[in-house]
C-alpha cells in the first residue's frame, strides 16, 4: 500500500552520507531539511550532495528544505551551572555580563536580546531552558528586570528563553539568516522555513530577501509564537505553506492548547491548497530506542487523520541510533492509520475558478471509481488544489522541470510521476501514457482522469478534464507521438477532441 501522508526528515550526523540518504528515500522519506541553527555551509553543501547523489543512486525524486535558524533568544554564558529552586531570585541585566551567582538564592544573568527586558511588564512569564523552567516577574528597573523562580530546574549557558505574554516585535531574519538565504537560493533548495513568524511582514520581509538574491523558493512559515496563532490567515496568504513547530509552540502557549491549535492550522492550510507539516518529538524516544512508545505513535497517527501534508523527523533522523528503522516505523504508522482516512473532503470554498475544475475532476473520478488521476502542470498549482480534497485516488503530477516535480514531494497525495518535454497535449498524454504503461503506473484494465490547462505551459489554466479508460489507453499506447510545436489546425484538433 502506498502512504499518501509524506515524510520530512531532519539530515544529521546520523543520515548525512549518500549510503544511509538513499536508504531512507527508500525506505519512505520524500523532504529532508538542513538545520541551519547548526552546521556551516560547507558542511550543508556537501550534505546537499550527498542528497542529489542518493537521488540518482535510487531514481527518486525528493525535496530539500532549508529550515533558517532565527533570532533565537538565548541566555548568556554563566560562570557556572544554575541549580535554580522554586522562589529564588533571578535578575536580568540590560548589560552584557557574565551570569553568576550574586548570594544563596539569588542570581543574575543577560540575555542576546536585551531589548526584549524594557517590554517586559511586572506579571508576564518568561520561560528558561525549552520551557522547563519558570519565572514570572516582579519588579522592573533601571538596570535589570527581576523575575522569581517558579519551579526547580537546573540552567546553563545558551540556553533558550522564551516569552509567551510578550509581542517582541523583532526582525525575525538576522545578519546570519540573510547570509544563509543567500546560499539557499545560490544552491536551489526546494523551501525554505521561516523561524518565529509573528505576523504576515515577516514572510513579506522573507521573500523579499529571497528576491533580493534573484531566488524564488516556497516559503514556509514555522509557527511557534502566541503573536502568530492570533495573525494566522494573514501570514497563510503570503506563505506557501505552514509548519507547526510544536516545540517552542508548546511554550508559547499553554500545553493543553498544542492539538487544537495544530487541527487549527492544518485546516486552514488544508482549506487553501498550501502544505503544512507537523513537527518536534513525533518519535523521539526512537533517537535511544528500537521502538516507539504508544503515544509517540498514536501522535503521529492523530496528525495523519487531522489532515496534515507531512510529518517530521528532528532528532531522530539527525542523532538518532537508527534512523532507518525511524522512518519504517513512521511509514508503517501512516499506512496503518490511512485504512481509516477520512477521504473525499469537500467542504472548502473556493478560492479560484481552478478550484471548481479540480474539484470536478475528483468528484468525477470518485463516481468512475478511477485508479488515479494524471494532472499536467507547468506551476505545480494544479496537484495541489486536487490534493485538498485528498480523494481516494493517487494523483500523478507530469511536470516540465524537475524543479516543480521536487516542490511537489510535501503535497498530500501526489506522486511526481512524469517528466515531459511540453508540446501537443496529445503528444504529451502519448507520452505519458506509453511511459507509465512501461513503468508499471498505469494499468490498462484500470480508469484515469487526465486534467491539464490550455494554452499548454501557461500557469492556472486547469480547465481540461478527461476520462481515460481502457479504449483511450489502448490508442495512446500504440501511438506515435509527434513532438514539435502544434499548427493551428492542430490546436483546432486539440480543442475538439478534448
């Protein structure tokens, strides 16, 4: 059974040569990402490589995502460990210091983003180490902030700080993040992930950067911050996908509220076309351990029946012992739990004209019980807007670059099936036809819908829906195709016979 919920995998000292990369294309994945909190471009480039070169090794085709580290708040270098204890005192400096223990119970520290403190009111959280430590504050001055410890934990040096009362109101792309989009668009990643989206500026922001290096890579917006639930829809439209980074999200915003939120967001994804993934911890114990444990997988199959495009793999696949047998594991969850999907969603709006065209194409396709459907796009738009309905059917893409097929490997559903070369649309269903008929995709006795926009090559213009059983199957097997620009005879043909 084929898995239509995709796979993103984190690349690491564990998966980074080509041997274990294309065991894992093999084994399910279809998206790895490049951390940039870690790693120099050096060290990123030759994984990009190794990627390309295990793509070649087993045929398949997968995407690359640049996941862009962001202005993570840190706490500065301390002296020595923190053994922090329930109602001792903490203070934050405006002024860069060395963090030490001032007298028993109390200490002091600053933080790399120190204006953040003067936007800090008496009352508001502020969350150490992951969100394992908790401090509100309780008086404000002229030259530090001091806070109250709220339960026991220990802190060290670095480590992240959060603060889920606050809108900081920051440039979320630093020197660093500009340095590094540079090279994602100089090294044709497939995506990019914008860290701590407060509003729909910060990705305007981001593509402009994009832009500014003559790049154009699909954004995801990574939502983790309180400010960015509360300006969802705006920062959907100007992204092209959403990710829900349950991690610092779970900080940010009381635990308990993480799985509405993330259905939430994955709706709205769903409703207008953009791929959205789940992310942090969906199998963590597997970076130690041979097996899951029972809510790990029950996590991951909840996410798969919420609707989401692809889970993700951190650490697992990263640092993980085995990431191999992560991916098998997840693979095998996704199969088991898609017996149970809730296919054929129809209850969106529509967004464009093209919408009700695929929306036909799988209504249609449902009633004629079809194997699959075959779209043609030149932007990739198309197989996106299919998937939303997330019909019965496997949806092959036929794409004129490689490029567009890779910006395809996140989307619910889709197989990027077919390379073609553009011309007639005859020649073009010829082709595709007679190759998947050699490669064992398609299946004579079976029935296809066939969708594709006229004039060829010409982005959101789906308005051809075809049936294709064994009758069609059979002639566009036995054809020869004609490949060279149409005449306008031809064209004239084209639109009568479709």
């Amino acid at each position: 059974m084929q898995k239509r919920t995709k796979i993103l995998a984190t690349v690491g000292p564990a998966s980074d040569n080509v041997e274990t990369l294309a065991a894992l294309i093999t084994a399910g994945v279809n998206v790895f990402r490049l951390n940039f909190s870690h790693g120099t471009h050096e060290y990123h480039a030759q994984v990009l490589s190794n990627i390309r070169a295990a793509m070649r090794k087993t045929g398949l085709i997968v995407g690359v995502m640049q996941d862009i580290s962001g202005p993570k708040i840190r706490v500065g270098k301390l002296s020595e460990d923190f053994c922090l204890e329930s109602g001792d005192r903490l203070d934050f400096y405006y002024e860069a210091c060395i963090g030490e223990k001032v007298a028993p119970s109390h200490y002091r520290l600053s933080i790399s983003e120190s204006s953040v403190l003067r936007m800090l009111k008496v009352g508001d959280f502020v969350y150490l180490y992951d969100g394992l430590i908790r401090a509100s504050i309780v008086e404000i001055n002229d030259e530090y902030v001091q806070a109250m410890i709220e339960n026991k934990g220990k802190l060290t040096s670095n480590k992240g700080i959060n603060f889920p009362n606050t809108r900081l109101g920051i440039d979320i792309l630093t020197e660093k993040d500009r340095l590094d989009i540079g090279w994602g668009v100089a090294n044709g990643v497939d995506f990019m992930a914008i860290s701590f989206v407060q509003n729909a500026q910060d990705m305007i922001n981001a593509r402009e950067v994009v832009h500014s290096y003559g790049g154009e890579v699909q954004l995801i917006a990574k939502i983790e911050k309180f400010d960015a639930v509360e300006n969802i829809d705006e920062i959907l439209r100007y992204s092209d996908g959403l990710m829900v980074a349950r991690g610092d999200l779970g900080i940010e915003v009381p635990y308990y509220r993480v799985p509405t939120i993330q259905k939430m967001l994955i709706d709205k994804a769903n409703a207008h076309s953009k791929p959205v993934i789940t992310a942090t911890q969906m199998l963590l114990s597997m970076t130690e351990k041979e097996s899951a444990t029972r809510a790990e997988i029950s996590d991951v199959a909840n996410a798969v029946l919420d609707g989401t495009d692809a889970v993700m793999l951190s650490e697992e696949s990263a640092v993980g012992h085995n990431p191999v047998l992560v991916v098998e594991t997840m693979v095998n969850t996704i199969q088991a739990i898609e017996e149970i999907y809730p296919y054929e969603k129809f209850d969106f709006g529509y967004d464009d004209v093209m919408d009700r065209v695929n929306e036909s194409a799988v209504r249609l396709g449902d009633s004629l019980n079809a194997e699959g459907i075959i779209a043609m796009s030149a932007s990739g738009a198309s197989p996106k807007k299919l998937s939303r309905y997330r019909p019965k059917m496997t949806i092959y893409a036929a794409t004129h670059e490689e490029k567009v097929a890779r910006l395809l490997t996140i989307v619910w559903g889709v197989v990027p099936a077919y390379l073609i070369k553009k011309g007639r649309i005859e020649d073009m269903l010829t082709d595709i036809i007679q190759s998947g008929l050699k490669r064992g995709i398609i299946d004579k006795k079976n029935t296809y819908i066939f969708t594709a926009g006229y004039p060829i090559g010409t982005p959101g213009t789906t308005n051809i829906i075809r049936i294709l059983r064994e009758n069609e199957i059979t002639f566009f097997g036995e054809t020869k195709s004609q490949p060279g620009k149409a005449k306008k005879t031809d064209e004239n043909a084209v639109a009568t016979l479709f």
